[in-house]
C-alpha cells in the first residue's frame, strides 16, 4: 500500500473512531477511501461505532447518516466477531441502538444490501 494511501486510512480511521463527522466528511472529500478493511477486518462503520458511547454520542447519526450515504458496507465483521450490532449494545445503547438500526435498514431497504 502506498505510504500516501496508508496515510489517509490512519486518518480516517482516527476521524471515526473519534466520532468527527466534519473531519471524515473533510478527509473523504480529499480522496481517502471508505470502503477499507484492515488486517482484521475491520471496516469504516465498524470503527465509527466500536468503543463509543453511543448512549451518549451526539454526533453518531450524523457520522451514520454520512457512512450510509457513502455507501459502506453495513455488514462487516471482523475477524474477531465483531459487528456493528454488538458494538452498539455493548456501548450501552438502548433507545439510540435503536435509532442508529433504524438507519441501516433504511439504507438496507432502498439498497438491499444487507
């Protein structure tokens, strides 16, 4: 992988997992891809979501709504098992899991892409 393309997914992938919608948004418009995996198989929506507070994140369906308008992948696991699905309970979700599901399967029924 070329150092440049290396780079940019480090970039990115430190934009989503911080949750920086404004910042993906910035480093997609210039070029950085998000349709990666990595090693993994770790994915952009898997990021945005692992470890968060999504109970508590005020950005998240903002970062959702511009990975789904992006078109990536809504289900990836990693070679660990993980899911978006797992992610979002394990990080307290609840009413917000809910939301957030209500998101990908909008996506999913205008796309079929589950």
């Amino acid at each position: 992988m070329p150092a440049r393309k290396a780079s940019d997914i480090a970039s990115l992938r430190a934009a989503l997992r911080e949750g920086d919608p404004q910042k993906v948004a910035a480093l997609v418009a210039g070029g950085a891809d998000l349709h990666f995996k990595d090693e993994h198989d770790y994915d952009a929506l898997i990021d945005a979501v692992h470890g968060r507070p999504i109970s508590s994140d005020s950005r998240l369906i903002e970062i959702l709504e511009l990975l789904i308008a992006h078109r990536v992948c809504l289900s990836g696991v990693s070679s660990y098992s993980d899911r978006v699905c797992a992610c979002s309970r394990a990080s307290g979700g609840s009413m917000r899991f809910v939301c957030c599901w209500v998101l990908v399967l909008i996506a999913v029924s205008f796309s079929g892409r589950l």
